[in-house]
C-alpha cells in the first residue's frame, strides 16, 4: 500500500495478506492521532493550543504525553541535538508556514538567532499527565512524530506477523516476510528511482536525515530544517545525508538528526550506542559505522 501524508510518501506492507486491513486501521489511527496533537502548522491542534496558552503547567491529552515523551528520549540519547525546544529557532530561520508554501517564497531572516531552551524548559509529569514550560519555551516534535507513528503502528500490527511501515524515509520493521527479513531500499532524497542501495532487517528501525531533501532561500543562504541546538542556525556540517538502524525508529531518527550536527564525531557517538549508520558527505564520499553492509558487497 502506497499513501502519501503530510508532504511525504508512505508504504505500508505486511507479510500476509489478511493483516492489511487491521494494519490500515491502525496507520490511519496513528496518522490522524498525532496529527491532531502534534501538528503545528494546524491552530486547533493541542501543541499549537500548548503554545499558545505559553509557559506553567499544563493538562495534556495520552498522545501528546506520548509524543512527548518520545521528543524527550529523543532529546536524552543524543545528548540534546534532537530538541523538542526549536520551535523559535524555526521560526526566526523563517521557517513559519507549512513546507509547500516556504518553498514558493523567500523567508525572512530574524534579526538575531534563536537558541532553543533546550530540556530544562520541558518538564512531563506521567503520573498527573501534565507538562511544564518555562517561560518562552514553545515546542516542535516534527523531529520525532513521524518517526513515533511508524513504531506505534508496526507495534501493533506485528502480533499478527511481520510488518514495514514507511513515511518519508522513516522505517520500522516488526518481524519477517515469511522466512526472509525485509529488503529496506535507503533514498538520499525524497525521490525514489528503485536503484538504491539495500539493507536486510527484521526488527527495529531506520531513518534518514538530509541537510538537501528539505530546503529553503533566505537571501543569498540555503537553510534546512535541521536546527542546530548550540547556535539556533541551520546544520552546516560535513554530512549531508545520514541513515541509522536502531532498535526503534525513533531512536535512529534521533540520531540520524543528531549525525548531521555531530560532524566528525557522528560515527564515534553512534557506535558507542551499539547503533550503525551510512553517512554521506557533501561530495558524495560514502561513510559506514558498525555493522551497516558494506555496498560493494551487496549484489
């Protein structure tokens, strides 16, 4: 089943037949749950109300805890880089409107920079389902959402057999395809032409992050959407493509996001997690971390 979401292409497969209805039911379940949470491009949706109604304690719906709280674990494994704080980053980099209707115009720069507040500004209380902000703390989980809906639905589907659900280069994969593990192909763009390289999985998850796929003018400069925490500009590091294979995709997406920012420590942090990657430079010079397959071995 191909479908396209939020901008994005999708996939969603099943290793038999009979599973595809319920794992339809359950995509769509997901898709419009954290949508109608998370999406900040929607005013009635609850993060735009979260930030509107501005810094204290506030009562959150169980889908946005739990998006939530995946931003926040994204944010901890990668030491901050995946932030869920970037909301006036974005902003300020003129990033104000939905992605179609960037790419027709020309943003307008801030004046000055917006570093993101970082965890310190977001306290999640799970026990009373609440959320603190401090003071101008607003968020963005479209780092992590995406990912979230992926792994929340192959979860549910996978008692059944195995399942790949795909968004926008989001992968997660729960079980086989009968005897065999999943063909995974890994795009550095957000086209596919059916010729890229291809890994093996059965469980866990991949994701791909790109400083080209996403990308807009202000003035004379290319920004992308991924903010950097440290300063509050866009990633301008050696990588411009990095895919990771984690135990979730969450996870992988949040370090794919943090390899870009990482640089030349990427594979290092990345092994250290017991995690592996395909790294790509600017010039097209392919790295790999760990056990990621070596392509001049793959038929």
């Amino acid at each position: 089943m191909i479908f396209n979401i939020w901008g994005l292409s999708g996939s969603l497969n099943t290793e038999h037949e009979e599973q595809m209805a319920y794992a339809e039911e359950r995509l769509w379940f997901w898709i419009d749950a954290i949508d109608a949470a998370c999406n900040r491009f929607e005013p009635t949706s609850e993060i735009s109300r979260l930030n509107a109604a501005g810094a204290g304690t506030h009562s959150i719906s169980d889908t946005l805890e739990l998006a939530l709280d995946g931003a926040l674990h994204a944010a901890r494994v990668t030491d901050g880089l995946c932030d869920p704080t970037v909301l006036p980053a974005l902003l300020a980099l003129g990033y104000d409107c939905d992605f179609d209707e960037l790419q027709r115009r020309d943003a307008t720069l801030a004046r000055t920079l917006v570093k993101p507040l970082g965890l310190g500004a977001v306290v999640l209380d799970r026990a009373r389902h609440n959320v603190t902000l401090s003071p101008l703390c607003q968020l963005d989980l479209g780092a992590s959402a995406k990912a979230l809906v992926v792994d929340l639905v192959a979860n549910d589907v996978k008692e059944s057999g195995g399942v790949v659900v795909e968004i926008g280069g989001d992968v997660a994969v729960r079980g086989k395809n009968g005897p065999d593990p999943w063909a995974i192909g890994i795009s550095e763009t957000l086209v596919t032409s059916g010729h890229e390289p291809k890994v093996c999985l059965e469980h866990g998850g991949i994701a791909t992050s790109s400083t080209t796929a996403r990308t807009w003018r202000i003035g004379s400069q290319t920004a992308n959407h991924i903010v950097d925490p440290r300063t509050g500009s866009f990633a301008n590091g050696i990588y411009a493509v990095a895919t990771v294979s984690a135990e979730s995709c969450l996870t992988a997406n949040a370090f794919a996001t943090a390899a870009l920012l990482w640089g030349e420590d990427a594979g290092f942090h990345i092994g250290q997690a017991g995690w592996s990657a395909r790294l790509v430079r600017h010039d097209g010079v392919v790295e790999f971390v760990g056990g990621w397959p070596r392509e001049d071995a793959q038929s």
